[in-house]
C-alpha cells in the first residue's frame, strides 16, 4: 500500500516540476521524483540501487539543475 503513495508522490512531484515557471523552483522539485524512487528501491531491498539513486536523483541532478539556472539570464516577459 506504501508504495502507491510514494509512486503517487513521484508522479504529483514530476507534474509539480514540469508545471513550474521558475525553473529554480523546477529543479528543486525534481528532487522530490529522486526520493521516491529511493524510497521504492529500498522498500524492494535493493540498498545498493537506492543509495545510488539517493546520490543522483536526490542530490546531484538537481544542485546542477540549480546551477544551470543560477549561471543562465533570466529573461522577463515584457509583453
């Protein structure tokens, strides 16, 4: 039952980051999919895979995402 919540959760975090139009907002959010998925792998037994997802998901993509964006120009919708 535990696990339809937390693939729930991923796919609502998923829809939340794709939803955003502050993409520093976007690249925190990616890290809330990075969890879930850690969360499933270790509730599958597989520490291994989830300690790597861990490392990835949840903390590598996303600082570069932020990064990414924090080194771009913003461009403001003058219309």
């Amino acid at each position: 039952m535990i696990e339809y919540i937390i693939m729930i959760v991923a796919v609502l975090g998923c829809i939340l980051a794709i939803a955003q139009r502050d993409l520093l907002k976007a690249a925190i959010l990616t890290g809330i999919t990075g969890i879930c998925v850690t969360l499933i792998f270790q509730i599958l037994l597989a520490p291994d895979v989830a300690l790597t997802q861990a490392i990835v998901g949840s903390a590598i993509i996303p600082v570069f995402l932020a990064i990414a964006v924090y080194k771009t120009e913003r461009m403001d919708d003058n219309d």
